[in-house]
C-alpha cells in the first residue's frame, strides 16, 4: 500500500513551489489565494519526493508516523470538495 501525504501549518503563507516542482503526477494543487498548498489523496502514488523537497518540513504521511496532525489530513480533503471552508479552517488555525 502506497502512503498518501498531506501539508500542514508549516506550510501557511510559505508559497514555496519546490515540492510542486518534484511531484511527477502534479497532485499537489493551490489556487493563488490559497495560505497552503493541498496533496490530491485520489492522484498521489506515495512516491516519497515531495518530503525532502519541502524547506519547511509541512508534508506528512496522513496516516502514518509521524502522522500528519488530524486536523491537516481533514482540510487537505476537504480543500478538493468545498475550498472556502478549507480556507476558512486554515484561517482559523493559522491564529
């Protein structure tokens, strides 16, 4: 079984494109008003290259060790269903 990655709070307002750069199934999507950047969980195959890439260490396993905080695994979803609350959860995390 392939591991899934989401990006938690270190990743907010950061902007950093080098684990984009990386992804060789471009699964990891923003638009530009977006504080963070979201993994698809339906198009990541696990690959591993997007966690050296990452200058702040934002990028988890979602259910693995160390697990991605909970709350991230959720707004990472939730981003590919109803972006204003996954901003709006991101924004209130981010206080």
């Amino acid at each position: 079984m392939t591991s899934i990655y989401v990006i938690a709070d270190a990743c907010i307002d950061v902007k950093d494109e080098s684990c984009v750069e990386v992804c060789p199934v471009d699964c990891i999507h923003a638009d530009d008003i977006d504080r963070v950047r979201y993994i698809d969980p339906d198009e990541c195959i696990g690959c591993n290259l997007c966690l050296p890439a990452c200058p702040v260490g934002a990028i988890y396993v979602a259910d693995g060790s160390p697990a991605a905080p909970p709350a991230w695994v959720e707004i990472n979803a939730l981003w590919f269903r109803d972006r204003e609350a996954a901003r709006a959860r991101v924004d209130e995390l981010a206080r």
